[in-house]
C-alpha cells in the first residue's frame, strides 16, 4: 500500500465523458434535466499549457463552472480569484463570464480536484479518490514550479496526487510546502462566498498568497 491508499485510481488522462461515480453522474444527469443548456459534465483544466503555477480548486460550482465549464467561471468564487490573477499578471483580464469571453491566462493553470459537480458541493471521499488519477496525470504532465492549493480537500488532494503524506504537510492558511524533488505547495482559504462574506478569507489575505506565490516562481 503507497502513502495515497490503495483505492486510488491510477494516474489517467481526463476523460471528459467520465461517468465514473455514480452519485455525481446521475446528479450532473438530473441537473442538465433542468438547465439543458449547462456544461453538466467533467470541467477539464484551463490556461497556459506551459505554466509554472497550478491552482487547484474543489470542484464546479453548479451555476459555475458547471454551466460554463471553465473553472471558476460564472460563479461567486471566481471573482476574487480572477481579479487577483489579473492582479499579479497572470490573467488578461480581471472577470472570467464564460469560456469563449477571450480571457487567457500565462503562466497559470486552474483544475479542481473534483471535476464533477457534487451534491451539495460536498464530493465524498471515495469521489475525491477515483478523480485523483486525474490529478496525478495533469501535474505530471505538465509539472508546475508551484502548486497552489484552495481549501483543505484541494490541498488533501494535492498531497496524494503527489504521493505525500498529510501528516508530513498539515493545512494552513498561507502556509509554504517544500517537499524535496516536489512542486512547492502553497495554501490558501478557498475562495468562496461563505469565507469571503465571513471575512474568514479577505482580499488582502489572498493576494498576501499569491505573493509567495510569485516570490517562489
């Protein structure tokens, strides 16, 4: 048994016609019953093929991502991120409206460690690990100088996609991982609605993270 578990699914390409947990296939099927028009399937990476910063989100927000299937895109929690990235030069543009609005990003990519929507935005633990070959295969395709990890599960996921053991790397907010022959790990709050309205994640706060993350690029 490796430090990520036996059940993980082994590194793979994104698939995006996976239907491979069926809690969040048959979700994603009774939500494209009402919303037709939605993206309603794996929301694949988007942004530069080159990057040396990978950011790592949850997963689609269902009036997000889910709708217009680029991370981040369309919901609450996408304005803060996007803003912040046009910030510190890694966006074109400062909002992300949908996926053909012309927006590119350099330098930088965004994936989640989820590429389903999940009921409730809550995946469980058995969907974070069938998705995680996703994740392993798109670090090690195109491996980033930095990682950057929104939220607990994002960061849990990052350190198994790696092959590091959480105990080794404990979450928190801004704190820097430098495993060795490893992308450096940076986490932040995710950014979203909840913790953004809560003052729990500010404006300032996040862009104090991507200071360091530009200060390790």
């Amino acid at each position: 048994m490796n430090s990520r578990g036996d059940r993980d699914r082994p590194g793979i390409a994104f698939d995006p016609g996976c239907r491979a947990c069926p809690r969040l296939a048959a979700h994603l099927d009774a939500v494209r019953a009402k919303y037709p028009d939605y993206h309603c399937a794996p929301v694949p990476a988007f942004g530069d093929p080159a990057a040396r910063l990978l950011i790592v989100g949850l997963a689609p927000g269902e009036h997000g991502a889910n709708a217009t299937g680029r991370p981040f895109t369309g919901d609450y929690a996408g304005r803060l991120l996007y803003s912040t990235l046009y910030a510190f030069g890694f966006a074109s543009e400062p909002e992300s409206r949908a996926a053909d609005d012309g927006l590119a990003l350099t330098d930088c990519r965004i994936t989640n460690a989820v590429k389903c929507l999940p009921p409730g935005n809550k995946p469980i633990g058995a969907e974070i690990r069938e998705c995680n070959g996703f994740l392993q295969v798109e670090i090690a395709a195109r491996p980033p100088k930095v990682l950057l990890a929104l939220g607990r599960v994002a960061h849990d996921a990052t350190l198994r996609a790696l092959g590091l053991r959480q105990r080794d790397h404990v979450f928190g907010h801004a704190a820097v991982h430098r495993p060795a022959g490893q992308p450096v790990v940076i986490d932040s709050y995710h950014c979203s609605r909840y913790n953004t309205q809560t003052r729990r994640l500010t404006e300032a706060m996040f862009h104090d993270v991507f200071r360091l993350a530009r200060a390790h690029l």
